[in-house]
C-alpha cells in the first residue's frame, strides 16, 4: 500500500490531521497508539456507480496509507533513523500552520505558511544534497580504481541532482530522463517525493473554498510539478468526524461546503500525488486497486496476487463508463469496448481490469 508521510513543523495539527483523515467513514486503524500508522479510504463516485451495477457483497476502496510523524520534521530530517523511516514514504502531505490560535504557539513565533514551506524545503534538500555528496565520493573513488559505463551514468545523473539541489531546485521539478530517474529512485530523495502541501486553516477560513488555490498562486506553487496544494480547517474537519451523515451535510452547510474538506484532501493526495485506480468487478466484490500512474498490466496484477502476476495470460480491459453503458461485461464484449491486453499494456485511470491467469 502506498505511504504518505505526515510532516510539517512542530504544533501544525498533523496529528489532528492525521486522526481524521483516517478516522473517515470505512476506514480503520493499524496500531494507532503505537506507531500512528493509519488507513484512509479513497472516496470514489466511479466505484459507487459500478456498485450500483453489480450489487456486490463487498465494496472496496482504494485505500491511503497515512504516517503521523511527531515534532517538526526539520528535526526528523536530521536524525539518522527517523529521516530513513521518513524516506520509505512514497509521498510527503505537508501540514502548514495557517490558523491563528493564541494558545499553541507557533515554533518560529508567528504564522506565515510561505516561510514555514520554504524552510522545510530547504531542510530536506540539504538532506539530499547530503546523500547525492556521500555517493558521489564513493563513485570518484570507485571510478579512479576502474572505468565502468554504468557508474559514470549514475555520476552523471548525480551531477545533475547536485546542481539542482546547489540551485535550490527541488528534485521534484528537474526534468529526468527515465534511465536518470530509475538510477536515482533508490536514493528516496525527500525533494523527489510528490509533496502535498495542507494548509490548516483557522476556523473563520473553513468555508473558503479558493483558500488553497489563492495560496498556492501567491506561494508561486501552483505549476510546480507533483505539487498539490489544498486547505482544511483541523478544529472544523475534527468536529465534523464525530457526526453522523445528516448532522455532518447540516454542520457544512452552514459554512456553505458541499462536502468535508479530508475527503477532497484524500482524494487530492492520492490524484494529485500520480495515483490511478482500476477496478475489478463482480458480484462478490468491487473494489479499486491504487497503481502509480505508468504501471502495467503485469504490476497491476501483481497488485491483487503474485499468483495472478506468475500465470498472467491476458488482462481484458474495459473503460468504467463503457462498461456502465454496456451494463455487463459479456455486452461491453459484444460491443467492442472490452480489449485484450498483453502484459505491457499501461494501465489507464478508471479501467475496469479483469485478469485471465493460468494456475
Ligand atoms: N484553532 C485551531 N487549533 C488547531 C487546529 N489544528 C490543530 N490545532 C491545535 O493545535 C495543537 C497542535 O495540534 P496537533 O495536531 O497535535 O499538531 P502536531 O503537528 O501533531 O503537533 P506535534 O506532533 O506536537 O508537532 C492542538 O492543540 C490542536 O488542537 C486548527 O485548525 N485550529
Ligand atoms: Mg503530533
């Protein structure tokens, strides 16, 4: 399952954060107490509408893993063990301190998100620019002993994420070949990750609904690539956790939202972040499957069981509204909406999958 690391500065409400998004209706909780490791369900109106079709036993959503990490995430970074935990996560959501709150203080004295954005920035590329240093010492060493093709390739790639990193550029936004992103995908770099970045809005600001897209305008984010912007209000989003279904449509209402703001934020980490779903269909189980966007047939099946990714014949594919046009699986055949697929194929977003597998 896919990790998104919870970080942000000391005192942000990324614990507050964290115990609603994962405390959404469905979902539930892995040894919350212990080591905050949660479950978040993607909510999914394409999912419900195949429901709706087959009627199934059981429905299953995509699901998020969420990592609440504690204190300030500049400490974190700096400490051996806790910045290599950090560095599994395959996404950072980053809690901004939006909100005015005279009672927590606030680490660097007063709020001012675009501050705190840039000082965490800053924090993990020094880290990484650490880790690119280390390696290219080792390389010189190495490559003064022998000439070898692959290692300079690797050198190569590394010059370039230390010119960025030297330039302030987060790795994130440097345009890698495919070759230089795979010799570097081992590294975890922090500024490689998608970074979502949640602005935690004081109460007055939870029915500002432009909130985040006026601050990532202002904060120069908005075209920066695998980088998502959206806004909650902690206090707001953890009262709505509590109520039931009619008091939580009354308790939005009145701040003139259509739906609560952790939904729209785990369906924006998981979009935003390069996620795709596919489902599979049945009268037992529905059910959306999380593939980072890219991947094939072969990894998608690998996703269900490493039985059906070893004896993978065939997948059979069909688009989620042709098949609901179609009404059945036999009909979208008929029509010639469903294809055969070898193990190559790229998965799409909202393809319903079905694998033919020997064994
Ligand atoms: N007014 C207001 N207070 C908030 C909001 N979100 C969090 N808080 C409060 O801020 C304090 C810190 O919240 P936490 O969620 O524990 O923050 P944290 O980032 O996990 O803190 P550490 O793990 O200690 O770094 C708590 O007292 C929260 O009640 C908010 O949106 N509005
Ligand atoms: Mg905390």
């Amino acid at each position: 399952m896919l990790k998104i690391g919870i970080v942000g500065l000391s005192q942000a409400g990324k614990t507050t954060l964290f115990e609603i998004a994962t405390r959404l209706r469905g979902s539930k909780l892995t040894g919350r107490a212990e080591a905050h490791v949660g479950v978040a369900h993607v909510p999914d109106a394409r999912l419900d509408r195949l429901t709706e079709m087959y009627h199934p036993v059981k429905i299953v959503y995509a699901s998020i893993e969420y990592v609440d990490t504690p204190g300030s995430v500049i400490e974190l970074a700096r400490s051996g063990a806790q910045a290599a935990a950090l560095r599994e996560m395959d996404a950072l959501a980053h809690v901004v301190r939006a909100f005015e709150e005279a009672t927590v203080p606030h680490e660097s004295g007063d709020v001012d998100p675009q501050r705190d954005i840039e000082n965490v920035e800053l924090e993990l590329m020094l880290s990484d620019l650490a880790v690119v240093e280390k390696r290219l010492e080792r390389l010189e060493k190495d490559l003064k002993k022998q000439k070898n093709p692959s290692l300079e390739k690797e050198r190569a790639a590394l010059e370039r994420a230390r010119q960025s990193l030297e330039q302030q550029q987060p790795l994130r936004e440097v345009q890698f070949s495919a070759e230089e992103e795979r010799l570097l995908r081992g590294f975890t770099f922090f500024s490689l990750k998608p970074m979502l970045y949640v602005l935690n809005l004081s109460e007055k600001d939870a029915g500002r609904t432009g909130a985040a897209d006026d601050f990532a305008r202002q904060a120069g984010l908005r075209q920066r690539s695998r980088t998502a912007v959206t806004a909650i209000s902690g206090k707001v989003e953890a009262e709505l956790a509590e109520m039931n279904d009619a008091e939580a449509a009354e308790f939005l209402a009145g701040y003139g939202l259509e739906e609560s703001a952790v939904a729209r934020l785990v369906r924006s980490s998981y979009g935003l972040l390069g996620l795709i779903s596919f489902f599979t269909v049945g009268e037992d189980e529905c059910r959306a499957w999380t593939l980072r966007e890219g991947m094939t047939a072969l990894q998608a099946a690998g996703e269900i069981h490493s039985d059906i990714q070893k004896g993978f014949i065939r997948a059979e594919v069909v688009r989620h509204e042709d098949l609901i046009a179609a009404g059945s699986l036999a009909e979208a055949r008929n029509r010639g909406s469903l294809r055969l697929e070898g193990k190559d194929y790229v998965v799409s977003d909202g393809e319903v999958v079905h694998f033919r597998h020997s064994g």
